[in-house]
C-alpha cells in the first residue's frame, strides 16, 4: 500500500447488496492520484455507454485524492461523480468539509456505488466495515433531520453524514449533496443520481491514521502554515469575508452578474456583499478539515428570514446566483434560500440561473402570473425567488418544470424561453462573466460537465506574473480581456494545473496560483512527496491533471457529444444591456479559432475536439484507445 | 542582461566584415536557454528555405547554453549548427572541452557568421572584441599547425582555438571543426560550412567572470561534485577507460557494430576495447572545463602508428567506426586514423562509415582494386583503412568520391552501392545498433540532422528504474528490445530532456538519467537557479528541449523533408548476418506504427510528421506558425 492513500476501494452494488473491496499497486494510485481521474478510471472502464443518468446502471463515485486527509490547509477535498442527469456528460463536483478525509480514515480511498437499492437505504462506513441500513423512515426528510437521525442510529455523534435532502429524492435535475448540512457536492445533479438509487445518506466515521512517508515534514509545513495564514492579506480577507470577498470588486469591473446575465453591474451590491454580511448576519467561520483560514460563513437570518446556523451561509456563487442574477437585494432572504438549497438539497447555482430564467420567460411575458401560481417573479421580487426556490425542490407548480434544469425548462416552454437558458451542455453557468475574463469562454465551453468556474484559473490571475507564481514557462502577463494564442496557451496549461487539484483533492484556494494561496508550487511538491514518499516533478503533475482532462473527454465522446457542444449561450457572444466597456462580449470567430487551438494544444484532433491515439498513449491512458465503444 | 550569460550575441559577416552586437532580454533567453534553441531561433528567423549550404548565405552558428561556463562538471558544451551539407538539413553538432566557456568569458553567449570571406581569414574574439584576420598563409595547415600559428600571431598561447583542417577546406562533406586538436563538433560536416566561407579557425580568449545569481551555490555543489565523483562508479570507470567503457558490453550483447552492420560481434573487440587502451597506449586523461571525470584519452600509438598524443585519442565512437565496422582490431591503427582525423578534420563515424562502405563495395566487387589505386579495401585491412582516411581528407582517387559522404557516393557509384550506404538523410549511422536497442530507431530515423546517437538516451537506461532517477510519470521500466506504444512515450519524453540538454550546454553524461550521471533533476534545477535566479520546473524545462525538437522539425519541414525521410537503411529491418538472437532486427510495421505515434504524441501531424499550428502557439513559437516561406 503507498503511503498517504488508505489503499482500499469499495465497490457497493445496491441491487445485489454485493461489497467488493478492491487494492491497487503503488503505480496506479501515482498514475491517477486520485479523486477526477480515479472517478474517470471507473467510469471509463466499467460503465457502458448511453446509460440513462437515473439508471441504476449509472455509477456513482466518491473518491478522494491522495492529499485527502493530510492535516494541513486545503488537503481535504473529494470527488462525486458519475454520468450527470443534468447534462448527459461526465459530472462530478468537489466539496471540502470533513467527508473525504474521514473516508480515508475509515479506511477507503474511494467508494464506487452501482445498483439500485430496493427501498431507501443509508450506508454506514466505519472502520473498514460497510453497512447498508434502512432508510425508509428518512426519506422525505430534509438535510439537518436526516443527519441527526443517522447519527442518533448509529451511535455516533460525530459521523460525517453526505446525505440528499428531497429535492434529490425528487430527480430534480441539479440536486446536491451535502455533509455536516452545509458542505456541498453542488453541481451536476449527483444528488439526483443518489435519490434514483435510493440512496438517502452515507454515514463516515473512522479512527484510521493515514500513513504519511514523512510525517515530520508534514507537522513542520502545518506548523508554518498557522503562522504563514495569519500573516497573508489572501487568506485573512477570506477568513473575514468569506468566498464573498469578491464580490464588490467583481461589482466594479462590471463584471458581476445581474438579472440573468442581462447586466454586468448590480446597483445594491453593496447590500449583498460578504462585507455587509459580516456586519449584519455573521455568527460564525467553518472552516475545513486542517484548514484555519475558515471561509466558510455561518449566519443567522432575520425576520421574516430567520434561518438555521447549523445550514452555514451563503458563498459568493449563492450571493450572486439567488441575489443579483435575480435582482434581489436581500441578504436575509438570500441566506434563507440558501438554508432552503441546504435543507431540500439544490444546488444554490443552477436554483439561482433557473430562477433568474424564470423572472426573464415572465418579464418577456413567455410564463405568466397563472403560471407561477400568482406569483410575480420580476427581477428582484426577493418573495417569488424564495417561493421559487421551494417550488422547484418539491416540484410543485411551474417548479416540476424548472427543476428539469433551464435546458429542458426552455425547451418544454419554447416560445422564445430558451434564449433566457444560461448554460452549457445543459448545466447552469455559475457568477463568473466571461466577457471580462476571456479565456473563461473557453473553460465554460470545454469544461467536460458544463459551464463551470472551478474548472481553470480565472484570467484575472493571469494579469500578474505568472511566471513568478507558478513556473509553467508563461513568461508574460495577458489581459483578462485577451484571448489570443497566447492566452490559449495560458489557459491549457492552468487547466491541466486545476485539474491536478482535483485528483489530488487539494482546495483551489489552497494552492498557487490563486492570490489566497497558502502554499506554493515547491511546497506543494514538498507535501506530495512527504505523504507519499514520491519526489514527483511538475511534468509529472500537470501529466496527471491532463490525463484526467483528457479521460473526461474521452467519457463525452463515447457518449456522443461533439464540438458543437462545446459553445456558449448567444448572450455572451453580445455586450451587456447597459453598455459596461468596448470589450465586453465575446468575439465569436476569436472564441472559435481559440477552441481550435486548444483542441490542437490538447492534442485532440484541432477539427473534431477528439482527443487523438497518440495523446492516449502519451498520457499512458492507452486501454482507452483501444476502448471498444469509442 | 540575465544572470549566468554574457548578455551579447554577436553577427559577423564574413562579406562585409560587418560586425553586430546584439542584446535580447531575459524572457527570450528563459525561451531558449541557448545551445540549440538559439541556434534555431537564427537559423529560422534569418536564413531563407533553399539555400545551397555552401552559399555565403549559409549561417553558421556557434551558441553556448547557460550552463556553458559555469565551473561543475559537464556545463561546458556549446552548439554548432548550420544547415547541413551532408543532409541539407538542420545540421548541429556540439563539443565540450573549453571553447564554448570562454567564448562566454570574452563576452558572447553565441556567434552567428554569415557571408564569405573573399580570402582565407579567422576571427580572433577577445573581451568583447571581435577582429578579422588574414588566414591565407595558414590554408593548409592541420590542425595543430593552425592553432599553433593563430596562438603565436595573437600572441596567447592559452586561447582556444576552434579549427578547420585541410577537409574542411576541400569541402568533404563530414569535415568536422576542432578545438584544441581534440575536442570536435564532429557531426553534420558544419567544418566544412567553415571551409566554403573561407574561415580557418576562430580563436577566443576571455577574462570575464560570468554573473550568477548565487555563486556561493555553485560553489558548495562544486565540492560536493568533486566528491561524488570519486565515489561514484560510473564517472570512475568513465575516467578509467574513456567512452569505450561500454565497448566490450555491447560486443557481449550482440551489439557491436561491426563489418558495415554486418555483423553484431565482433571476434576482436578485446583489441579495441578502453581496457586495453588503458592496458598499452594511454598516456594521459584530458576533461572538460570544469570536470573532473577526465573521460577524454591520451595516447601514444607505437610504430609504425606513432600518434601525437596533442591530438588525443579515440573515443568509443572512433573505435568502433575505424575499428570492429572496418572489421580492424589494430588499437595502434585505430589510434593513428583517429589522429589524421583531428589533423585533417574529419568526423571519424562518417569516416569510419564511409570507409567500411567502401569496404562492402570491395568485397562485393562494385568497386575493384583498380578503383583504389591498388589497395585492396577488405574488412580487416587495416593498411587500407589508414590510407583511405587520408584519400579522403585530401580528396585522393576515389577518396574524392567517398569526401561526399556514402549517400552521394553510393548513388555516383551505383550498381547496388546503395544498400551498403548506411545513413539516414545522408548522415552515416553511429555506432550503436538500434537493432538491440529499439527506440534508437526512431531516434535515427527523426533526428533532425540524420542519423544520430546524441538525440536520445539509449534503451538500456529504460531497463531501470526510470522513475527514480527521473521522475517523468514512466512508471514502468521496458526492455531494450520493447517498441510498443510505450516505449515511444518513453522515448518522447527523453527526447525532450535531451534537447534540453543541447539548449543548456549540459554534458549528457553529467546528468541523469545517464548511469555515469553526476548530477539528479533537482541538482540540476539548483544549478540553473544558482546560475540564473529562475526557479525552472521540469515542465518549463521539458518544453524547452520539446520546443528545440519541434523548431528544428519546421526547419526541416521547410527545406522540404517529409516523413518520408524518416526512415532507416534496410540493413536494421533484418536481421544479423550471423544470428545473434530472435529479436534482433526492426519489424518495419512496428517501426511505421511507433513513427506515427511519436509524430502525434509530439503534437505533429501523424499522417505528415509536420508540427501543428497548436503545437507552435503551444510551444510559445508562434512566429513559426506564421512564418511565411512554410
């Protein structure tokens, strides 16, 4: 078994109830890492093509990465993926909190789950031992209930339950998962995919020391580490601010998205902004295992909004998605959607993105008052969003149709409506304008599971230098505005870099080159080779994370998408409604020559988007070109 | 002006006797490093397609890399590149020794000569300084006459001279360029770019220290160097017996090139092993700038071959092409060619190639004794094989014809002379066999200058363990027989890290993943961050050598070589005359197949071999995808 990993995998078939525990040689947890590329691994391998999302064929993933469960800031995060009911692609989504360490703990690197259980069942992972239990009293319950239920069961209070509120029992299409309430797998609609396995929670909790190579050397990097986080301007505005901390500035540059994309400035943003929440509702800072710099935000609502602390607060994405993309002003109403996202299990985005869709089909007089049961979702009818957000986690109303995603909303309602749909591949873009940070069109457009904005650094970061931060050989600062070969260039090497993380389980936030960095790209090496025991080099690295970008596309070509998925929504290809700069909007023939060249320097075929045999063989992914349902 | 360089290029032109001093800024030199890169940089950016290489419009470049000159063991070589009479191709060929050091200490990181001088002329470069001076009353002369003349005329018996001898001047197309009578750019006829632009020899001398960006650095790992190299095993036996160490373990594997690639053994490699030298001729050991591994001879050959011990002695090379390929087992013989060799300027694989070429011929009664003027040139006669060295330096009866090199040669010849011509774009093959060694078949057939052992380090490194001592993600050691997919990313990957080292100026016996390594990856990156202050990752590096490779590739490209020029003399594609194992020849699919494959696994066209535009822009050379004459 290589240091730092538990060593195990758990496969867990509900219809037949069959546990296999799988082990791995030391040179396929290097080759994958974990967590993205881990996921890929199986879903390449195992699942057939054109699954239906909600089949039980489908298989649903929770993987850690090899830095999972290293005791320093940032180590914490894991992967849930599967093939997403949302948009058909690969879908995963990443979370933080406390999970994905205490999985490993438990003994398992990663939990491969097939099958569709009979009735309602929860599992219970504890000391290298899984359970299946009933979960037929829970269904129906909301977040907080169901892990307190689960808790109570089992005796343990301090399990870490990742559990789905109705919303995913429901099939609503962007349903999340949630542990400890708050900490979210949000994207993609893995929720959903639990809720059709009947799947209601998974219960963690192990006693199990991971073994590092050099555990010294991991004490003495936390060590700097608590002193380095008190000092850095990075991850002290985001301890204070939270996530929101960008909010205003986003304002700013015009670059902050308001009324469903229309406009690039919100005039209360001021009212919305992580500031204003620390001086009004903050009770509380969460922060992640290991992790002092705690940007997670705990607030308590007032009336009529009163709302739970135990449900967190709200992050920027939800700030943006429920507030301005809505037009609603009210950060005590935002906060109780987002305990209402928390408790029925939504993803606080794609509710904000199908919300703001909705307010647009009704301005436009394509959905009417009669539609939305005498509501009147203006933009900034801060009641309608808040009803709105329950309508769709139960489905009632309108929101049966809405809880279909804004693809399929748009496309039931015609008429117009899907010129309002803000998404890609059927996922709903989240609160980042790539008409101000260019190379974002090319992440959104090429992101294997839909819009997305973790999927690469944003251009903002490239404004600085970039060579100091982060060695890639990107010898000159671009624009954020600009999308040229060299931008392209840029942009294909972060997305390798990202991508990295996300097979490490490392926090974005965490690691260079974001300006709340803690830790550097030698320190990051440093950590790697401390749990491991692997001097790995930077090419070694990026290799991973390419590897796993190219597995991912590798999954949407079997499944049929092509490059004419890979586009935005016609809005960004147009300035804002109320003029914000010369630059804003996105050329289309520069966007397309763009995707070419990065297809090219993907080595993927430049016309087709296919990523070529030789890339495969490169990669050492080579069983994938010989995949018989390519 | 960049820590660790001199800071200025300087352009002379030898019709004008124009002098130019350029300066470039520090992103440009980071770009390219040197060595190369740089050489390619001017050869693409200046030198039109079509050129005839002895027009005075050839460039003929002399480019130091960054660690040229800095004082540890193996950062002393420097690059010398031209477009190649003998392949019309990219030509390079670099040297150790002491030349590129104090090119840098007189105050230039490289030397660009175009035009041609209306009379025999050399250059004499002193701080800073560059003079032009008559050379007629030294056209002629070999090579130690020469440097002894120049040293005296400059009054500096310590400057270093790098010399044309009497071939260079006659225009063979394999005459080489000589510093101090022994340390040679060999390879690619780049003395006889020399010759056509009537420049004898250039003599440098320079009391500049060069700047570093921690020189206390430098020297703590030059003690530390010191040290290892005692205790090593592989620079001792370097030290020991020279190159040849590995004669007699290639003469055991079947692997010896031997009677034209007859044959694989050779019956007297005993008589022409290092130990012997070591046993009977050696006098002295010479190193490099900076090295004590002191893997260069010394000897003293005894009658009726009494050598010159100034001239050196023969390397493992010399004694292979001149020796066991001649099918000669007189050490004393052998010493002696190589002699003639360093006083005329001669390359000794081309040579030894050419002669043992002509040898076939003789044997298969293509050529007749009459042809040359009474010698009898079987494999074995040593007599012939001394007296064709210098046929061909001085352009002697049949000598004349085989000064083309066997390409040309074979075709004037005819008559079936063609299947004993082995080259590859009109480069004779060096003296390791890719028959055993597979994936030094495709480093053959897609170097850009021809055949050549210097492209890629051998198959039997990738016997080890390849991910200890260079971490790259080659998880898995492979056979030297092996030409599977995996092999061809081994080999691009190792291809990439020594072309780095060709943009260094880095000795490829210095620095792993050679077994006779000095230095590891992160010692290397200590020391190019000692020298220059950039922190380099083994990505930015890695893509340096890929972006030299790929540079080279377009400029072949653009003088019109195809992939069909990727190939190998027929001999490899069967096996041995004498059956010395199973797998001992290149299945010629598999050989087809791993072509493509390095081609896309490269970013180039797999169909065409051409470099993709992506690649280009990935590579951050996006003015050769602009280029015109493309």
């Amino acid at each position: 078994m290589p240091y730092g990993y538990a060593g195990k995998i758990v496969k867990v078939n509900l219809t037949t109830e069959n546990v296999e525990i799988k082990k791995f040689d030391e040179n396929f947890y290097r080759k994958y890492l974990g967590g993205r590329a881990l996921a890929l691994y199986f879903l390449l391998k195992e699942l057939k093509k054109d699954v239906d999302p909600f089949s039980p064929k489908n298989k649903l993933i929770f993987a850690t990465g090899v830095a999972t469960g290293i005791p320093l800031p940032g180590m914490n995060r894991y992967c849930v993926a599967a093939k997403s009911p949302l948009t058909n692609t690969f879908g995963e989504s990443y979370a933080g909190g406390f999970f994905g360490p205490e999985l490993k703990f438990a003994g398992f690197d990663a939990l491969v789950i097939e099958g569709k259980a009979e009735k309602p069942i929860y599992l219970w992972i504890h000391d290298n031992e899984i359970e299946i239990k009933n979960a037929t009293h829970i269904w129906g319950q909301k977040t907080k209930e169901t892990t307190e239920t689960i808790c109570k069961e089992i005796g343990e209070p301090r399990a870490r339950v990742a559990a789905i509120g109705p919303a995913g029992e429901k099939l609503v299409r962007f349903a999340n998962i949630l542990h400890d309430m708050k900490y979210a797998n949000g994207r993609c609609g893995l929720g959903a995919v639990m809720g059709s396995k009947n799947l209601k929670a998974i219960a963690v909790k192990g006693g199990q020391r991971l073994k590092f190579a050099d555990r010294e050397k991991i004490v003495k990097l936390a060590k700097w580490a608590a002193k380095a986080i008190k000092d850095m301007p990075g991850p002290r505005s985001r301890r204070k601010y939270g996530t929101a901390v960008i909010l205003l500035s986003l304002n700013e540059l015009g670059l902050l998205p308001t009324r469903n994309f229309l406009d690039g400035k919100f005039e209360h943003a001021e009212e919305i902004s992580g500031e204003k929440m620390a001086e009004t509702i903050l009770v509380s800072k969460k922060g992640c295992y290991g992790c002092a710099i705690m940007c997670k935000r705990v607030v308590k609502g007032k009336y009529p909004y009163e709302t739970d602390p135990e449900y967190g607060g709200p992050e920027y994405e939800t700030l943006a998605a429920l507030g301005s993309l809505c037009g609603v002003n009210d950060l005590n109403a935002i906060s109780y959607a987002n305990m209402l996202c928390n408790a029925y299990g939504l993803d606080t985005i794609s509710t904000g993105v199908t919300i703001a869709f909705a307010m647009e089909c009704f301005e436009n007089k394509i959905l009417t008052k009669k539609d939305f049961n005498g509501l009147e979702p203006k933009f900034g009818n801060t009641n309608a969003m808040v009803k709105l957000v329950e309508m769709i986690a139960k489905r009632e109303g309108i929101g049966d149709i809405l809880a279909e995603g804004v693809m399929r909303a748009s496309r039931k309602i015609g008429r117009g409506a899907e010129k309002f749909a803000m998404h890609v591949k059927g996922k709903e873009v989240p609160m980042h304008e790539p008409r101000g940070k260019k190379s974002l069109a090319l992440a959104y457009a090429t992101s294997p599971c839909g819009a997305d904005h973790m999927q690469n650094a944003h251009d903002t970061l490239f404004e600085s230098d970039v060579e100091k931060i982060l060695p890639l050989g990107i010898l000159k600062p671009l624009s954020a505005t600009d999308l040229s070969p060299e931008k392209v260039r840029m942009f294909t090497y972060l997305n390798m870099w990202w991508s990295l993380f996300d097979c490490l389980g490392v926090c974005k936030f965490a690691v260079t080159p974001h300006p709340a960095a803690v830790f550097d790209v030698s320190q990051l090496r440093d950590i790697i080779k401390a749990a491991t025991g692997w001097d790995l080099t930077v090419w070694e690295m990026l290799k991973v994370g390419e590897r796993a970008i190219t597995m991912a596309r590798c999954f949407n070509v079997r499944e049929g998408f092509t490059k004419d998925d890979d586009t935005l929504p016609e809005r960004f290809f147009k300035p804002f409604r109320s003029n914000i700069g010369v630059d804003a909007k996105i050329p289309k023939q520069e966007f397309e020559n763009s995707l070419k060249l990065f297809y090219g320097m993907m080595g993927w075929n430049p016309d087709t988007g296919v990523p070529t045999e030789a890339k495969l063989y490169e990669l050492d992914v080579g069983w994938i070109a010989n995949f018989s349902a390519r």
